[in-house]
C-alpha cells in the first residue's frame, strides 16, 4: 500500500495548458509525468506503474508466442547502420560524436543489431524459425516532438523480430502476430477502436505492412475505413485518382477517422538478411534466403493513448489492470488504522491501494484527487461511514455508492 | 521451461580470446552477450535473465527502503547541466547534436533531473524527506572502454536520490543505506568480499563518500584494507607522504588488494539544491536548505563482476537466485514426455529450468554446456537413471551425484 502522507508528489491545483491535448495535462496535474525537455519525460511513481503495467501485457504475450526476450542497446555502430545503407537514408537517426573520434547511432529501431546478433546462430534450417524480442528505449532526432507522450524524442517500444525459412512460413507467423496483437489491444481496453490498418510495405516487398491504430480526435494519421466489411487503410494506401476502394470487399463505401498509431507489423522479406550476408542451408543442400518480420509496440506512447481514450471530465480513468491502484481509500478522522487492515485485506486478494491519510486535507480535495488519478474504485472510510456499517465504495466510473462491513 | 531444441542460441565451441578477462570470453561463449561495439553489449535471453534478477534484489531492497521507483530519461536538457556548471566539467558527457540546432546531454548520471524534477514538490518542512530510484541505462563517453560489462559506454544502473532537511537526518538515511547495500550485496552472493570503502568526497563536501568494493583480480582500483579493523580506503584517501593509517583505528597494518567498485555512496550535501534553489520553510518559518544524498549500484557491471568472481575452470557459476535457470535437465533418449512432467513439477515449487532436448548432440556435449552455464543444478534423465530408479541430480559446485525418484 502506498499513503500519501509519506508519498513526495503532490497533484497540481489546475491543470497545466499543453497545447494539443488534454491527457497530457491531466498527466501532468495529476503527478504522472514531468517534461525534462521536448520529446523527453520523466516518469514518476504513479506514471511508472501505468507504463510498466502495460509493458508485462505486451511481454506475456509475446512470451505467449514463444519469442525469447533480449535487450539490444541504445547505441548502434556506426558500420552496421553503414551495411544496410540507412546511415544517411533515416532523417531521425541521431548520430552521436564520440571522444574516440567515432560516430555511434542512438538506435531507432534494431534491425541493423538484431540481423547480424541472430544471424550468427542461423546456419541451417534446423536453426529456424523463431522470435525474438525486447522492450527498450528507443530515440528519433525529431524536427518537432508533440507535448505528451505520443511522439516523443525518447520512447519505449517493444519490438520483436522473426526470422524465417520461407516467404510462406513468414506470413504464417505474421498471421500469429496479428492475433497476438489483437489479444494485446483487447486487454489493454483498446480493442473495440483498435484497427488493424492495411498500410505501405515501403520499398522492399509488394506486400502490404500492416497498422494498429486507435480512434482519437488527436490522432496524427487518417485512417479509411469501409463500412461494409470495416476494413481500415491508411490513408496511404488509398489511390487518390480514383478514390477509396476496400481492399478486401472492393466497396466504396467509407468512413474517415483520426487515429493513432499503437502498432505496426512488417514484412521485411530478405531486405536485412541480404544486407548482413544471413543465409542458411536448406534439407536439400541449398543456400537460401531467409526471411525476417518485425513487430512494433509503442509502449509509452499507449500510456499517452489509453490516457486520451479514457479520460473524462472529472480526469484520468484507467482500466483496472492498467491502473496505478486499484483502489484508492479517503481516510477521514482517526480511521488510518482500520484503513491499514482493510488495505492488507485487500492486498491479500491481489488488489493494489493508495490510502489517502493526507492531514489537514479535506474530504472535497481527497475525492477530486481519486477522480484526477483515475483510480478505479474508491474506498471512504469515516466516522460517518463507520456508523453506517462500515466503508463506502464508489466505482470511479459511477455515482452509486454502497456502504459494506469492514 | 526452457527448450533448447526450439531455442534460437547455442554455445560457442571454444571461449572467444578476450584480452583483459576470462568471464567475458565466458559469458560470450555460453551465448549470454554479444558485443555491439566496444562499450555497448546486446543481452541474449540468459544474459537478461541474469541481469533482470540482480535488478529484481536490488529494487526490493530499495522498496524496502520506502523509496519511490521513477524513471527519468537518458536525454538531458543542456540548460540543466549549464546550471549545475557541469556541461563543460564532466568529460565522459556525451552531448548529442540535433536536427534543432539544439545539443541535448546523454545522461551519465541524474542529478541534473533529479534535483528540479523533485525540487517542484519541496515547499515545506513537510514534504521532506524522502528518497526516489531508478533503474535505468546510463551513458559515458569513455575514451577507452573494457571489453566486457566493467566499464561500458551504456550502462545499467540503479540511482537512488534522497531529500533531508539537514545534515544530520541526511547521515541518519545514509546509514541506512548502507544497512540496505549490504543486503544486497550479501543476497548477491558477493557479501564475504565487498567492502564498504572510505573514498574521497570531492570537491564540495568534508566528508567522505563510499564505495562498494568487490575484491577481484581484475578490478580496477585498488584498496587498503586495514589487517585490524578491516576497515578499508580507496587509494585516493591514502595520504602517499606518510603512508596508510586506518580511517578508523588508526593502525598501519594493512593489506592491499585489487577490487572493482559495485556501488558507491555520497553525501551531495546541498550542492545540486543550491544549483536549482531548492529551498524549504521550516516550522519556524525560515526558509532553509535542502541536503542531498545519492547513492548508486551498477546493475550491469553486477553481471560481469558475479561473472568474475564465481566462475571455475569448467565455465560460469551462478548462484542460486541469480541463475538463468535453477535446473539443467539433460534428456537422453525417448525421454522429453518424462523431462517435461519433471519440469512442471520443479516449477511449480519456483524453481526454473532449461530442458536439454538437443537431437544429435552427445552427452558430453550437453554435460559441458551446463557446466558452462553455470545452471546450479544438473538433472540427467535417461534410459540409465530410469532403470537406476529415477533421474540423477548433481549440484554444479560438486561431482557427487544421487538418483532420486520422479
């Protein structure tokens, strides 16, 4: 349990003015995060929980996939990001001046790392096929960096990399992914605004790569969706000559909406491997190719997006397996004891609680705080509840309260 | 459980020549790490597991503490470290050019952030004290960096920061900082040999700083260990006119040996406050200082020096809780189904395991990749242990084996 009597930050009187959303506001007022500079933020306590809340999410079900975890790191070299060609061809790699005279890549994205870190292991087709995954920081020497979390200069994603025998056994997997991601969407309250968006595979494969994007009025792509068979495309995709046509059911009939982009899946086919010279010896003899996916999640810009897609006009509001606490107890009077025992109560049954046991606060600031910090239920304990039989519980998403014995 | 038919990194024949340690060679040879560039290392799932359990003992001991988890970023605002004068001083400071036309610091240490970060929440003597952690990578630019994970150019480390409201409950929480490392570096296995160490304070305190000193070959300090007391000096506090006279008792007998330093300590007095004027109201009314503590264990190095200081002359040694897995289990023969009801059994008493189920692979082969490992334990499980009435256990510290039923 934490008590905030003991707890260092404080939620601010009024909501700071960002200017283009109001999640990052209410993050900000309600102690989540503080801005170290634009595009860079510090997570504090409550802001910490949500992320990595989110994080053992994703990492169960890329475990569930059977994937294997690794960490690669922030820095690439210089020679590496040289063999694929994308030394001067990525517009955000920051490049890193070092004393040896050296320069490093602060690492966008890890195809340049994990091709030839697997590759070493790959020498026939009894080596393939499998997974392989991290939840790491990565960096994008933006031109501008949105206030808030959804496009930062710093970010968590999680990206995992599959390595292939086949083109075939390759979009099996990649079919697998998608279910998988589906699965990620749904739990973190995501799924029903979550789309699975037909998007550009870039210049290396005819197919197409694929999008998660939720629908929020602050989302940075537009995204088509046929209201026939609910197909989404990026706006990409769509042929401007002759308008939207669905690529599934071949209807024009569509809806246009913002999102914002939580996922993408890709087909890399051999652009890497061929890079890295990643070649393996097939059952009959043969050199082949092989065949790599990749798999994105942008961790800390979900806390940005599931912040924006909950919250309402009391404040934040986070679904219960995302929430910094479950349950958050306003203690009034001489009850801090009683809050103590019922905290361990509840902790013993898998629930996570603030105890509100702030002195000379009151009990209009304490419940306008529970609202702020969106925290799911919300406990009184008083005198008052007390005579009524025992403490109060109000879910944050209702009016109704229930008095229960303690 | 662990696979290894279906998992994507195998052993290396022989330990790759590293000049200037043989852990290295060793936990590249077990597949554990891999070099990116010198200074920056990928972890491979072993290599992690290790490195998130030594992470897992020492955020418990920082819970313990009742210090708050935060997370700042790598990326510093350059203001920031103008305003401490640090900018030009620190020369392992990697500064980052961007597309703004702006330069942002690669964070080698946090107090910088820290300091306003939490300074914002200081107003009154009763918003003090507290302590706030990280877990978090760090950066040096480092003209030379060791091969292996002693001193890299990206690093894991634990920060942890303390607010007081004077010098005297400031010393109260660094002895109990103290207490607290001890306990990690005690769970950590590495407790006989890790001495707390007197070091200079530098250049804005009387005091002294401490180091964690883990005695090692290969260390890169060295430090006076006084034969009475046991007290022991990091070099730098020796005064080279006169010779060692112990810190404590004042004796001259002493020892010397090589170490590598696992955690430091230091009092930063009000040194970062007065850079940021974090000041507070006392309950008399006056505004007064803010007195800092930060305190530090390299998470990542922790890998390498356990690495170090466990391994024999067959390969890795790891302790029990710091282990990738706990239970090695060699299958021979049409044994799997038996190997993974074993398995289930062992994890469901905690325990963890990796199943060698390798095809084609003798078992001499699978012995010494166990030994290499460092798994402490190693089950066989054959057509042999079966008639022998069970499966064969052996501890990886002792050649003593002992069939017990399944």
């Amino acid at each position: 349990m934490l008590q905030l009597s003991k707890f260092p930050i404080k939620t601010l009187k009024s909501a700071p003015k960002v200017s283009d959303n109001r999640s990052t506001s209410l993050l900000l007022q309600a102690g989540f995060i503080r801005q170290e500079m634009a595009g860079a933020y510090n997570y504090l306590p409550f802001g910490l929980k949500v992320l990595r809340k989110i994080e053992s999410i994703v990492r169960e079900e890329m475990n569930s996939l059977g994937a294997q975890e690794i960490l690669m790191p922030a820095l690439g070299s210089k020679e590496h990001w040289e063999q694929t060609g994308r030394w001067d061809k990525v517009d955000v790699l920051f490049k890193l001046p070092a004393s040896t005279g050296k320069e490093y890549a602060l690492n966008p994205t890890h195809e340049e790392l994990v091709t030839p870190l697997l590759g070493e292991f790959i020498q026939s087709y009894k080596d393939l096929e499998f997974g392989v995954y991290q939840i790491q920081n990565k960096f994008r020497n933006e031109k501008r960096a949105k206030s808030g979390l959804l496009r930062g200069r710093e970010f968590l994603m999680k990206d995992l990399y599959s390595f292939h025998k086949s083109e075939e056994t390759l979009l099996v997997y990649y079919e697998e992914v998608k279910a998988s991601y589906k699965r990620v969407f749904d739990r973190l309250g995501l799924g029903n605004d979550t789309y699975e968006t037909i998007a550009g595979g870039g210049d290396f494969t005819t197919l197409n790569s694929h999008e998660y994007q939720t629908i929020l009025g602050i989302g940075e792509d537009n995204i088509y969706i046929c209201n026939e068979c609910n197909t989404s495309h990026n706006e990409e995709v769509v042929d401007s000559s002759i308008g939207f046509v669905c690529f599934k059911c071949k209807s024009k009939n569509h809806r246009i909406e913002k999102a914002s982009e939580v996922g993408n899946i890709f087909p890399l086919m051999t652009k890497f491997t061929d890079s890295f010279d990643v070649k393996y010896t097939d059952s009959d003899g043969k050199a082949k190719e092989v065949y790599m996916g990749c798999y994105g999640i942008g961790i800390s810009r979900l806390v940005g997006v599931i912040a924006e897609y909950f919250m309402d006009e009391k404040g934040l509001v986070w679904p219960e397996h995302i929430a910094p606490a479950t349950h958050y107890i306003i203690v009034m009077g001489d009850n801090l004891d009683k809050a103590i025992t019922l905290s361990k109560k509840l902790e013993a049954d898998g629930k996570e609680v603030i105890i509100d046991d702030r002195e000379k606060v009151g009990f209009g600031q304490k419940a306008s705080d529970a609202d702020l910090l969106g925290i799911p239920y919300r406990i009184v304990l008083s005198d008052k509840t007390l005579e009524a039989g025992g403490y109060e519980l109000k879910s944050r998403l209702s009016d109704e309260t229930q008095i229960i014995a303690l």
